[in-house]
C-alpha cells in the first residue's frame, strides 16, 4: 500500500508562493525607517532628462534621511536605486521576475525578489512613506492609482504623493480634478499631499516638513495591510 499524492490546485499554489512572499519582504524590511518609493517605466533611457532627475531626487532623499524603494530593475528604478546607493542610503529593490524587463540593477543594499504582482504591490504600500511618481506606463499608472485609492480608502496613512514632470502629468491631473473631482466620483483633492513638482529640492523639502508636521505617521511604519 502507497500514500495517495494530494493534489493541490495552482489557486492554492499560487496563494501559498504569494504568502510567503509577503512574509519574507515583511521581515525582510521591519526595520528600515521611513521610505519612500520612487516608480516609473523601464524603459526610460540613461540619457533620459527623467533619468537624471530620478537618480537627482533619490539621492537627496537618502541624504535627508529616507530609505528609497524602487522596483529594482532598469529605467527610473535603476535611476532611483542608483541615486540612494550612491548617496550612502539605504536602495532597497522589489524585483518581478518578467519574460522581459526582469534584470535587477546593480545599485541595491536590499533586494527582494518576486513572482507575483500583488505580493510586490503590497510591499510597496506597506512600508512607504511617501511616493515620487516619474513618467511610466500601465504598471506605473497602476502603482499611482492604487496609492491614491489606499489612502481615500483609508487602508493606508495619508502620505504625499508627487509626480514628477508637467509636461507628462498635467493634462492627466486636470483630467482627475475636471472630470473625478467635479463629478463628486473622489474624495475631494484639497486634504490630500498629491501634486506636480519638477524641482527635487522642493520635493525633498515637502517631504522634510510633511512629517516634520505629523511625527505620527512615521510611528505607523511599516503600515497596517492593505
């Protein structure tokens, strides 16, 4: 007589593989002091002005303090990481294995690996602070839409969160205000830390008195799941 093999379906496969995930980037991260995450595409270019000013932006908030969290790959992410590491800060990196798209960047003091979306995400919103949104595609609307709606929600601390580039954001921030905002479809914008800014000093700044003004929210990091 033999065992009989169990079998278990991908859904429960699937949810195990992302519960663990989620458990090793908490231990993983349970101590990092307040961060920030910087998103934005891939496929931004190291010539990119958008590149320049990620890496611009990440170092100063490593200087001031703030551990930076970026997707770990190339593009903005590498610029982010690039910009904290070399500044001395702590560059942490939430990696996604992808047919395309998948190579972790050299400059990273942490480095987390994922299979899934949603464990990744997750990470993201549970340990920052605070969010620089620089130019992407779906991923990263995706990002920005899902930290806006967590903090309308209430499933995570109001925190800012700053897109970088008016060029490439204002026509989608009127949208927002004209078209959500008027229409009573959100929460009205004027509580909310969530703007355009291009000057990296000025967002390192923001970010400086916003918690300067609510010590609070530091003292709920990392924050209580979404």
């Amino acid at each position: 007589m033999g065992y009989k093999k169990e079998l278990v379906s991908p859904i429960t496969e699937q949810a195990t593989q992302i519960m663990s995930e989620m458990v090793h980037a908490a231990e993983t991260l349970a101590s990092i002091g307040p961060a920030i995450s910087i998103f934005g595409s891939a496929r931004i270019k190291r010539d990119s002005p958008y590149f320049t000013l990620s890496e611009t932006i990440a170092a100063q908030l490593a200087k001031a303090g703030f551990a930076i969290i970026a997707g770990g790959g190339p593009g903005i992410m590498e610029a982010a990481n690039k910009g904290a590491f070399e500044a001395g800060g702590a560059s942490i990196g939430l990696h996604i294995t992808l047919p395309k798209e998948s190579k972790r960047n050299e400059f990273l003091t942490t480095s987390l690996a994922f299979r899934h979306f949603v464990s990744r995400k997750s990470t993201f919103f549970m340990h920052s602070a605070g969010y620089v949104v620089l130019p992407g595609g779906f991923g990263t609307l995706d990002e920005l839409f899902e930290a806006v709606t967590l903090m309308q929600t209430g499933k995570i601390p109001t925190a800012p969160v700053i897109l970088v580039g008016q060029a490439f954001w204002g026509g989608l921030m009127d949208w927002i205000k004209q078209q959500l905002e008027q229409s009573g479809l959100i929460n009205n914008l004027a509580g909310m830390h969530f703007f355009i800014e291009d000057d990296p000093a000025r967002i390192t700044e923001h970010f400086k008195i916003f918690f300067a003004q609510h010590p609070d929210l530091l003292q709920q990091q990392p924050n209580k799941p979404v």
